[in-house]
C-alpha cells in the first residue's frame, strides 16, 4: 500500500466536545442554577470523602495510531523482521523486558519504572470487529461503548456521575488542552478545560470585564439560601470565577522538584502536577500527545515521539514521588488503534487493530499483563486483540476510582491485576 491515509483527509480530527460559553469547560454550571440553594452549598464545599478519596487517574491520549510494535517490540520473533524492513527496531537496541518483548530504545525513562515495578504493560488491546477510521474508533474508546459517538456520554464521565450522583463538583475532571474529550462527558458531570492556567476564565472587552466584576462581587452576592433565579446564577458566576483562581493560584505557586524538558506534553504534565499538588478536588486529568499517524518516512518520527513520550512522562512521575505524591497518581496511555505488521511502500505503517496499553506509578503492579498476540495468525494483516479495552476500563473504574464498572460500560469484562491495592466499589472517586 501507499502512504496514504483515506480517513484523515489530511489532517487528524479533533476528538472531543467545542469548548464553549459563559467559562471556558464549566458549561454545566449554567445548568446548576435551576438547582436548590442547599446544592449550591455542596458546589461551593464538596470534597471527595473517604479512603480512596485523593486517588488521581491521568488519562494520556497518543493521537494518530500509535505503532505498538515499534513500542513495544518482539524482538525475538523472526516473524517481525521479516514484516519490516525500514520501520524494525534492531534486536540490539531494543530495551528487552523478556526472552521475547522489549521497549523503544528511546524509552529508557519507562524502563525504569518496569525495573521499579511501577509500568504496567498490556499488549494486544483492542476490541471486537475493529474499525480503521481515526474518528469512530476514538470514539469507541471515549464512549467505553461500540456503540462510539451514539452513546451521548464517555466512560470517565459516566464513572463521575455514577460516584457523585447528587453533588456538583467543579473541578472533578479536568481536560488540558484545547477541548474536552468525548471520555469526560458526563450527563450530570462536564469537563473543565484548559491550556493556560493565566488565560483561564470568561474573557470579554474592558466595559463588559468590569461590568461582570461589579455584577459578580462577592460582597453583593445574595445569600445562599436565596430563592430566585438572579441569585442563583450570581453564585454559579462567583463559584465559577473562584475555580479560576484557585487553578491560577495553584500553578503559580508551584515548584517541581525535576527539569521537565521542553516538550509540549511536559508541559501539560507539569501543569497536571501542579494542580494535584495544589490540593484541588480534581480527580481525572486528560492530556493528549500527537503525531502518531506514521503512514511515511515512519522511523525518524516515531522515534522522536518515544523520546518526547519517555522524557515527559518520566519527569512527570519523578515529580510526584519527589513531591510525595507518588502513590495517589496512576497514568494510563492509549492509542485508538495500532498499525498492520506489514510496512507499506513509504516507510511507514497504515491503521491497523490492536496495540499496546500502558499503566504507570507507584500504585501500579508492574510487569506484562496478558498475551502478545501472534505476528502470523492475523486478521486480515492486523493483529488479533488479545485483551477488550473495556478490561482495562473496569480494573480502573472499580479498583482505582471505586465505582461500579458494570453501571458504568454497560456490562461485565474481566478486571486485570494491574494496581497494588484495590479498592473496593465504594465512593473513593
């Protein structure tokens, strides 16, 4: 085959939700204004109570199909050299885990962590009847659903509503970028998002600034117990405005313990990092890296983003031990699909089916979880999956946020032994 890629018209789409509306992610305060004056205690106060209550899952996103098998390389099987030619990872450069598996050469950051046991390796990730377009099968992935887009919500924020079913928490799930993710849309909970922690907030000319300063001054506010709808809207604005304070004050004040490179997924990261350290009450992040639509010239380019993927994540989770919040943090990363085993005719690969997952950070049980799929019993050139992603979903719904992964997918998928110390299904999102 060529290097082309028939679903992305070139470019790769934006997966998510417009960021829209009176402040930048926090539409659904609106909504919160038909609401009893008792919720809006809740809003203003609520805090995750219980055991589990600090626990945070960052969710990275790697754009574009990743390659999993030059990520994660079966450098002994004859079967993969014998597939590629330009986009093979030699068997000595590989960082070998096994007798059969091994690492990127550039993930060295990452093979740290296996040697700590704090990587999580899942091969052979997909689920059934794959679909090859970037758009249906991210939303496959965001919605936690075949049913993709059609399901209306995404897996993190049905996991928010089954939790807290009754009570509006700001800052619960935050998405760092230019849009929130399909993943974190909830019916009762919506994403806040964010580039730039100074940029933050509702945003018009000098006379309409000031006139929402006036209008929203704390000292002119309603009380709470307020009945009309002016006052509750007022305090919806004051409860929104304080958020973007608190996000500001909290990067501001923060000081990492590590040298993050200068790569923009670091700096997202470090923004992530500072907010957890800030103590806000937010208990997923979303980050994406890009670039992984490798149809040409595959080797240079991938290689880079191994690099840039090594180095930030493992700034990142240095960060936090150092900041002794190493054991409150799980990332997992995951790509909507992987590539075909064979290259194609311009050094590159094209869409393929299964690939690899990654789970990393102190809570983490280490090592390869699940079975390689077979580079020779293939699926029309793609790899058989070998493990539904939904699995993953519900190891981490249940035994990291502590809600129940059946309400939230729909059904029952098998949990993995991927975290140290479970938790029970209780309310410790």
């Amino acid at each position: 085959m060529g290097g082309g890629c028939p679903t992305c018209e070139g470019r790769l789409p934006d997966y998510g939700v417009d960021r829209r509306g009176f402040l930048r992610g926090t539409l659904w305060a609106l909504g919160a204004a038909l609401m009893g004056p008792e919720a809006f205690l809740r809003l203003a106060h609520a805090r995750p109570e219980g055991e589990g209550a600090e626990r945070v899952l960052v969710v990275l996103q790697l754009s574009g199909g990743n390659d999993g098998l030059a990520t994660l390389v079966p450098w002994a099987d004859d079967a993969y050299y014998r597939a590629r030619r330009a986009t093979a990872v030699a068997a000595e450069q590989v960082l070998r885990l096994d007798d059969y598996l091994g690492l990127h050469p550039n993930l060295k950051p990452l093979r740290a962590l296996y040697d700590e046991g704090a990587l999580a390796i899942i091969p052979g990730v997909g689920y059934p009847n794959p679909n090859r377009s970037h758009f249906a099968s991210m939303d496959i992935w965001h919605a936690g659903s075949l049913e993709g887009a059609r399901k209306g919500t995404g897996w993190i924020g049905r996991a928010a509503d089954a939790l807290y079913p009754d009570d509006e928490i700001p800052l619960l799930l935050t998405s760092i970028g230019k849009q929130a993710p399909l993943a974190m849309t909830g019916t009762r909970h919506r994403p806040v998002t964010l580039e730039d922690p100074r940029t933050y907030g509702w945003r018009g000319d000098t006379r309409q600034e000031r006139a929402f300063a006036e209008l929203n001054d704390a000292e002119h506010l309603p009380p709470a117990d307020a009945g009309d709808l002016g006052a509750k809207l007022h305090r919806v604005a004051e409860l929104a405005r304080a958020s973007s304070r608190r996000i500001a004050a909290a990067a501001q004040a923060y000081r990492p313990r590590v040298d993050y490179p200068r790569h923009a997924l670091a700096g997202a990261l470090r923004l992530v990092a500072s907010l957890v350290a800030g103590g806000l009450e937010t208990r997923v992040y979303y980050v994406q890296q890009g670039g992984f639509d490798t149809h040409a010239n595959q080797r240079n380019r991938h290689d880079r983003l191994m690099l840039v993927l090594a180095e930030s994540v493992g700034a990142f989770l240095a960060d936090l031990k150092a900041q002794g919040l190493g054991e409150r943090v799980v990332l997992m990363a995951f790509s909507e699909f992987g590539r075909r085993v064979a290259e194609n005719g311009s050094a590159g690969t094209d869409h393929g089916a299964a690939g690899p997952m990654f789970l990393m950070g102190g809570p983490v049980a280490g090592g390869v979880h699940g079975r390689h799929p077979s580079l020779t019993e293939l699926d029309r050139g793609d790899l058989k999956m070998t493990t539904d992603f939904r699995s993953v979903y519900a190891t981490l719904i249940e035994d990291w946020l502590g809600a129940p992964s059946r309400l939230v997918l729909g059904g029952s998928f098998p949990k993995l032994p991927l975290l140290r110390a479970p938790a029970s299904a209780r309310r410790a999102f």
